[in-house]
C-alpha cells in the first residue's frame, strides 16, 4: 500500500468535489507522524454554499417514493462493499487502526447501516386512526436538511450510520468530519452520488469546531446530530435548542463490565480485551471500568497477562498486526497524563504504561488492577488503551458502584446464571447492555447512551423516529358544528 490519499479537493458540495476555504488542514498518517494530505478548511461562504445545496435538494429527494430512495442507498451499500478494500486502507491511514480492523469493522458497518436502512425506506409510514366516523391518519414526514459532525475512531461508519437513516426518511445532509479525519467521508459521497443520489443529498465540508457551531446554528438546518465529547455535546445540543432543532447525541463513556465468580473466564478475558483495546482503545462504549468479583480476580488477571502476549503491535497496514498507534500526538499525550494520575493515585500497573518511542504516536495495552472507584481512571474517560480492573463482592454493591457515575452509554455483565444475568442488566442505567459478550453493535439494533451518554438512538428501527416526524391528518366525514 503506498500513501497517496490526496483527495480530489477538500469539500464535496451538490453533487462534485470542490476547493475552498483558506486554512490548511494537514492530514496525518498516525502509524509514523508523516503528513499524507492537505486539505482546506471551510469558511463561511462554503457552509452556506453547502446547505443550500441540501435545501435545494431535498423536496424532490422527499418526493420520491420509499423504494426509489432505498434502491439508491442498497446500490451504495453494494458499491462500498466492492471497494471495501480500498476504503479500509484509507481508513487505516487516516486513524491508524490497524487494517485487520478497518477490513471488517468500518466500511462494512457502514454498508450494512446503507443496506439495512436502504431496505426501511419502503416501509415508513403512519397509521390510521378511526374516530367514529370521522378518522385521523398521520404521515411520516422528512425532517429537511440535518447536519452530521462526527468524531474521528470511526469515520466513514459515523458518517454512514447518520446519512443512511437520514436519507432513507428524505432529508438531506451536510457532514463535517472530525478534522482529524476528513478524508473517507468524501468517499461515501462520492459513492453515493455513483448510486444514483441526486446531488446535493449528502454534502461533506471540512472544518474544526468553528465550522460545526455554523452548520448547527444555521436557520436552515432541522436537525444535528453529533457523534463526539461530552463537553462537545453539551455546546452543540444548547446551540442547537435555541432553534429548537431535533438533535441526537452520541456522546462518551465510563462503562462497566460486571465479571462475576461463575463466568468463563476465558469469555470474560476475550471481552475486556475487545473493550478496552480494540481500535487502541478508541471506542465510545468500551468497558473501562472492569468489575471482577473477588473469587475469580486472580484467574482474570492471570490469563489477561498471558493473553496480552499475543498483542502484535506494529504497522498497521499489515494485516497481521492487531494493534495500531492512536489517532494523535495528542490523543498519546492524554493517556500519558491519565497513566500518571493512576500511578500516583495508587493503582497497581499490571501491563504496559509506557509510550513506544520513535515516530508515531504510540502507547502500550495498559492494564490497572486494584483501582478504586474514586481514582480519576476510575472516574473520567481516557479514549485510549488503558483498562481498570476494581474488585466487588456481591451483585447489590456492583450495580450501585457501576451505576455511580454521570455517564451511560453502555454496560456489559458476564455471568452463567441466567436469572442474575437479566436481574444485573436491567438495573445497569445505560443505553446499549451486553449479557456474556461486549461492544457488538450490529446495525439492526438501536445504540446510544442515557445520563450524560447522549440523547436519541441510532440504529435499528429506532433512528427512524430520530429522522422523521409525525404529521396529524383530521378527516371530518359530516358536517361542521359551530357554537354560534
Ligand atoms: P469531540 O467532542 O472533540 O469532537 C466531535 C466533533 O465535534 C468533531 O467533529 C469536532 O470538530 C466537532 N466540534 C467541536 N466543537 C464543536 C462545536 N462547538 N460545535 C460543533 N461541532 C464541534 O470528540 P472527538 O472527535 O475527540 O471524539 C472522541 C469523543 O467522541 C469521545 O468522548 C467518545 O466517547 C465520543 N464518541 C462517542 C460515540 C458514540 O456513539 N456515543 C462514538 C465515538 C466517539 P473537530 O474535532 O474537527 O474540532
């Protein structure tokens, strides 16, 4: 694979690429810190220019019936499935995940989501509701020109899992990758526009948060939704309320994996891993805070530490490497800043701790064993490789200390009792729960997070309602009565 990802020009707006926007925006390839493209920042006059585009095009898009517009997203989730291979190598360059990740996990998450809502589009509808003889019926109607802002661990599956919905409903939309990862978003609308979209259905400009305060406060814009940070969300949902806009937000985590003493443990290893150190530890609803129950914690611990042998650590354009360096220099930095806080604070390092030297921006698989509930890696989300493994004793205690924080996006428990393990989950306050296994998110079921965690579900059936309103119809079948 050579790194040659300069894209055609910076923003796709109705329908072409197209140059703009003055600040440079340097596009990094992780795994070595070398600059492999240089886009343009939007201005202003981009923003408008691509939100009219979306306005433009919306009511014809709308006008077309649920299976024209679903034909058109099912040809896109074909046409990414061929060039998976392509799409997963820009991706691996873009946020250095390691290629035997973005193969299965990006691009292919993202045409299932085309696919699955491809299919949906012919089924919306309302319902009919009889009133005597009179009757009411409602229609399901587009919302308009929706903005997308992404985050940047998983780009083209953030963007697809957000215009998929959106599209299959009739609206339009605008899209700002993170700007740390500008470049598959482009893909998927180019690949769109292949399919068939008319243009100006999906837009995508570049830009940092000032370019994403613009979009969400333009008056033309119905809905955002944002997949980033807390703090982000916080800002974008209040500028978002002063419009009254529909918003949905994917927002972080803090989430528990419960293990208790008549797991398999095996099972157990195999999830935290997954939820700790998949993507380097980049992902939203990773179980970071990792519950063993006393009686088990010394087998975790020692078949963690055997399993951790088998981390290849390396170029992550090879296939057989299966962990990557993380996004930014600093992306490292922070975790850095939260291994140290760990150490001082009292926790026991387990495993790794330590910055890889040389190029690149890479950190170790990080394992903290006898970690408290009150120490920040504890408290805060760190978005990197860095697991907490606290002890418990019994079920009550656990589900009080899991729930004990602000966040709730997602919470897993293992367990081969059946009744405790539907008794845990349903007392867990999170939006997305895994019985014996963690983080598989498949398109047909909603995700998304409750408390601080977000607002609104993304996929499943559930993202319909989040892209779509109800429009009441009256039908008076006799005459109209009057007071006077
Ligand atoms: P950020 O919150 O920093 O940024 C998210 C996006 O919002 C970026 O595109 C960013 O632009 C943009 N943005 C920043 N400020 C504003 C603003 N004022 N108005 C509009 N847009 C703005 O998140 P990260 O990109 O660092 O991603 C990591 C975070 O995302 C973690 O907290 C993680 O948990 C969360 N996440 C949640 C997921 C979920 O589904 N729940 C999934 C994946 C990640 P830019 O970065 O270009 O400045």
């Amino acid at each position: 694979m050579t790194i040659a990802v300069q894209p055609t020009a910076s923003h796709f707006i109705n329908g072409a690429y197209v140059e703009g926007g003055s600040e440079d925006l340097p596009v990094v390839f992780p795994a070595t810190g070398e600059v492999v493209a240089t886009l343009k920042l939007a201005d202003e006059a981009l923003v408008d220019q691509a939100i009219a585009a979306a306005k433009a095009a919306q009511p014809a898009w709308a006008a077309l019936s649920g299976v024209e517009r679903g034909r058109i997203l099912r040809r896109a989730a074909e046409i990414m499935r061929e060039r998976n291979r392509e799409l997963s190598e820009l991706e691996t360059i873009d946020t250095g995940k390691p290629l035997q990740e973005t193969l299965i996990a990006d691009a292919a998450s993202g045409a299932d989501a085309l696919e699955y809502f491809g299919g949906l589009a012919a089924t919306l509808g309302g319902e009919h509701i009889q009133l005597g003889a009179d009757f009411a019926y409602t229609r399901r109607e587009a919302l308009g020109v929706c903005v997308g802002i992404g985050a940047w661990n998983y780009p083209i599956q953030i963007a697809s899992w957000k215009a998929a919905p959106a599209l299959a409903c009739g609206n339009t939309m605008v899209f700002k990758p993170s700007e740390t990862t500008p470049l598959s978003a482009l893909k998927l609308a180019e690949i769109l526009i292949e399919a068939g979209a008319p243009a100006g259905v999906f837009n995508v400009v570049q830009g940092a948060g000032a370019v994403g305060a613009r979009l969400v406060t333009h008056p033309d814009v119905a809905k955002v939704s944002l997949t980033g940070s807390v703090p982000t969300g916080r800002k974008v949902y209040a500028a978002a309320a002063e419009g009254l806009r529909h918003v949905t937000m994917e927002l972080g985590g803090k989430s528990p994996l419960v293990i208790f003493d008549d797991a398999n443990v095996e099972n157990a290893v195999s999830a935290a891993i997954n939820g700790n150190f998949y993507s380097s530890g980049q992902i939203c609803s990773n179980g970071t805070r990792v519950f063993v129950q006393k009686g088990i914690k010394e087998a975790f611990l020692t078949r963690l530490a055997e399993r951790l042998k088998g981390v290849n650590m390396g170029d992550p354009r090879d296939e057989a490497v299966n962990f990557g360096p993380m996004v930014s220099e600093r992306q490292v930095q922070i975790v850095e800043g939260y291994i140290a806080k760990g150490l001082a604070e009292g926790a026991r390092l387990v495993a790794g701790g330590q910055r890889r030297e040389g190029a690149g921006f890479w950190m170790e698989p990080t394992v903290f064993a006898d970690v408290t509930d009150t120490m920040t890696i504890a408290e805060e989300e760190i978005f990197g490789p860095v697991m907490s493994v606290l002890d418990f004793d019994t079920e009550e205690e656990v589900i009080a200390r899991a729930n004990a924080t602000d966040f709730g996006l997602a919470a897993g428990v293992f367990t081969n009792n059946l009744a405790r393990a539907h008794r845990v989950v349903a007392q867990f306050k999170a939006g997305t729960t895994w019985i014996n296994t963690y983080n598989l998110t498949p398109v047909e079921v909603p995700f998304g997070g409750s408390k601080m965690s977000g607002v609104g579900r993304e996929n499943g059936r559930a993202a319909i309602e989040h892209y779509s309103e109800l429009k009441t119809v009256y039908v008076a079948m006799g005459d109209t009565e009057a007071p006077f």
